[in-house]
C-alpha cells in the first residue's frame, strides 16, 4: 500500500508543469480530497527541503513608499495544525490569527485566547463578520466552520463544508439575498472546488453557487459593490504545460440569482485575466485588489497588486527573501482600510495589509504593511509652513476645544510621542528664541523617522 506522500508524490511531481495531473480515480474519494488540499502546502515543503538553513531570516524588496514590520515569528517545524491557519484584523487594525491552535486577538494590551482547540486542527481561513463583533474560522481537519466572538465567550459550531479553503461576505450594499451572506470556496459535496452559501447549519445542506471552479480550492473576495472575484486553483494549459489560473468576476445579480434557483459555472464569470498562477489569498483595499503569490511562476513569494484601471495587470508590492535569497510564499492575507489611500506618504492612515509567510521547513511568520508617512513637522494647521498660527493651534486643540490636528505625528514638535503644551513652547522657542529646530522632517516634507 503506498504512502499518502508516495501517492501525492506520484499524482503531482511525476507529472511535467504545475499540478497537469488532478485524476486520482484509484484513491478513494476523501484521500482525492485530502491531495488537492495539501497540494500547496507539500509543494512547498517538498520544493524547500533539500539544503533547508537553519536561523532563517525573511526580508522584503519593497515598493518605493512602503514600509514592513515583522510582527510574529513561528516555529516553522511544528505540525501543520499548530501553524498559521489564518489571519485577519478587526475594525481596530488588530491581528488576529490562527496559531498554536488557538485563535489570538493581539491587542495593544496583549494577546487574548479566543478559542482553543485540542487536538489542534488544520486551519483554513479567518475572516471578520460584517459587524465585527466575532470571526469566522473554517479549519479542514473536522471540516467545520465556526463563529468566533471577540469577546472571548468560546467558539461557535455554525456550518460544516469540507475541506473548506477562503471565505469572504458581500458587502451590505449588495442586493437583497446576498447582502451581508459569508460565501466559502470549498470541495464540499463537489467533485471540483465550488462556491457554498453560508447557511449557519452544521447538519444542513449548503447550496452550491458556483460549481466546478477548478480542480483545487481557490481564494474569493468582494469589492465594495458587491462583484465576487475568484481565482481558480490548478487549472493547466495542456499545450505549454503552464499554469493557467484565471481571475474571474461575477456580478451581485448573478450570485442573488443563483440563491436556491442551481449553480452558476465558472464560464458565467466575466474572464479579467489569465496567468494567475499560485495565489493562495486575495483581498480588496483602496480599489484595487492585492493577492499573495505562493511563487510557483517566479521563484519567490510576493504580494502582488492587481489593479482594475489599468486592465487588472499586476505588479509586485513585495517580493520575499529567505537566507537573503528570493525564495518562500506568501500566503494569508487581510487588508484593512483608512481614511485615506493606501499610496505613498498616508503613513497608517492609508491602511494596512496583513500576511504570512514561510516554507513550512524552517521559516514563518507574519508581517505588517504600510504606506511610509509623508509629513512636515510643526505643520499643526496643515498649510505647508511652519510658523506662529501653528503653535497656536496647539495651544487652540488643547484647551480651547479647537480642530484636531489632521496629523498627530505633524503636532508633536518636540518628537517626544506625545501633544501637549511643551510642543507648542518648543515651537516658540525655535522661532523667536534662536531655540533647537524641530526633529526631522523639518524644514522640508519627508519620511518618518523609523
């Protein structure tokens, strides 16, 4: 009898290109399963293994304007239900992950167990409910999805589709039916990767939306109006031998009509582009959409823009290195928007993307990203200069009930992590008193300092 790595071996890297091979019509039905979800991750590992280091280091080629944090590192050798089984934020830009097999919320006062599982299971997706009071958690050891509230009461058993992949909710803009509803990609009761209604039934029958995707699960995620984009997940061009993963877009109405009335197929979609090979997760932020790359076609895992203005094309936010080399995957992300654009010099307040990375042999963990902060310190009132009205504004903001200062790291003069009456003081000292000049970026606009 062969090994479960002996039969994924012989199914998927005795065959030329990526995954060409997806008929297991010998191995019983929940083994074929079990293949097509772990394909991402064995692919990984079995890429990685030969020569692996030791005291890995990950770091970033980024885009001009950006900025990394490395926020968690993991033990990279542990389980596969002990490690990252996704991520996202809450309303407050918190992480909150899958690891260990608990489910943390990382708060600025420390971490919270929200739910904990023993024996540890194998993660899927995390992903926040509309009203941001709980998470959902889908994990693929005992195929079900639960509701995770954030205040730490306990999970929730709330649905069962198996081997469940990503899940994303319509907007509450979106038309009736569907408004608010969580979609989940999945295996399911389908021969191939299908699209299920979340019903909040652990016995019932989830209605199937979209049917036949793509031989292995795929990441789905909506846009602020309601369309639904997927990227279909081991599809392979049988002439080159290439990959051939697409991205497709269904439309609100398309997705409320399919409620209960038979499953859409994937050539009901609108084709926005092809090429999309090893995408692990995609998400909406600033209109523009953002996938992690597992590295399949380049060598190396990258978070990669993919924006609608310019033809859905894509160009890389972020390209990964491990042991200084370009190499490894990336794989959940979450996005989380600001006042402002997510585009160079909005600092935090442009928004935030969150993502894992590894090779599941000796390296993983998570990394935050963010436009860099573009400021002119002492600019309080936000008119390019720096000068008296501004050390008024601050002694306006502080006691006389005047306007907020639109950048807090502009009103803090003195650079000390705080606005208060010494930044205003400092200020004036510097203008009129021959005084120490304000901490960079002063006098011209410019980066926060790090």
């Amino acid at each position: 009898m062969k090994t479960p790595g002996e039969k994924f071996r012989e199914a998927v890297f005795e065959t030329p290109g990526y995954l060409l091979k997806h008929d297991f019509p010998s191995y019983p039905e929940n083994e074929r399963r079990m293949i097509m979800k772990l394909c991402p991750v064995l692919l990984l590992v079995c890429a990685v293994s030969q020569g692996a280091i030791l005291n890995a280091q990950a770091s970033y080629e980024l885009r001009d304007g950006y900025r990394v944090d490395n926020l968690f590192d993991y033990d990279a050798s542990a389980p596969l239900e002990m490690q990252v089984g996704g991520l996202t934020l809450s309303t407050r830009r918190e992480p909150i992950v899958s690891e260990g097999g608990e489910i943390r919320l990382h708060s600025e006062h420390g971490v919270v167990v929200l739910a904990s599982f023993r024996p540890g299971v194998f993660g899927s997706f995390l992903a926040l409910d509309p009203d941001g009071a709980s998470v959902w958690f889908g994990e693929s050891s005992q195929q079900n999805i639960y509701r995770v509230p954030l205040d730490a009461s306990g999970p929730i058993l709330s649905d069962r589709i198996a081997l469940n992949f990503d899940m994303a909710f319509a907007p509450h803009n979106a038309p009736p039916g569907i408004a608010g509803r969580g979609f989940i990609s999945g295996l399911g009761t389908s021969p191939e990767n299908s699209l299920w209604l979340l019903d909040d039934d652990p016995e019932g029958e989830n209605d199937e939306i979209i049917s036949h995707i793509s031989p292995f699960s795929g990441p789905i995620a909506f846009d602020e109006v309601g369309n639904l984009y997927l990227v279909t997940s081991g599809l392979t061009d049988r002439k080159t031998g290439g990959t051939s993963e697409k991205l497709v877009r269904f439309s609100p109405a398309q997705l409320a009509g399919a409620l209960g009335n038979g499953a859409l197929e994937l050539s009901d979609g609108e084709l926005l582009c092809t090429g999309m090979g090893g995408y692990y997760n995609i998400a909406w932020l600033d209109g523009k959409l953002y996938g992690t790359s597992l590295g399949f076609q380049t060598g190396m895992g990258s978070i990669d823009v993919i924006a609608p203005a310019m033809g859905f094309t894509r160009r890389p936010l972020a390209r990964l290195s491990l042991h200084g080399t370009p190499g490894g995957s990336m794989l959940y992300l979450a996005a989380r928007g600001g006042r402002e654009g997510f585009e160079p010099g909005r600092g935090h307040y442009g928004g935030v993307l969150l993502a894992s990375y590894g090779n599941y042999v000796d390296v993983s963990g998570i990394s935050r990203f963010t436009p860099e902060l573009y400021f002119l310190r002492g600019d309080v009132n936000d008119d390019a200069s720096v000068d008296l009205s501004d050390a008024v504004s601050v002694i306006a903001y502080l006691f006389l009930d005047g306007e907020n200062p639109r950048l807090a790291e502009a009103s803090d003069i003195n650079a000390d992590g705080a606005i208060d009456l010494a930044d205003a003081v400092y200020l004036l000292n510097f203008l009129y008193r021959g005084g120490p000049r304000p901490p960079a970026p002063f006098p011209k606009t410019g980066a926060a300092r790090r």
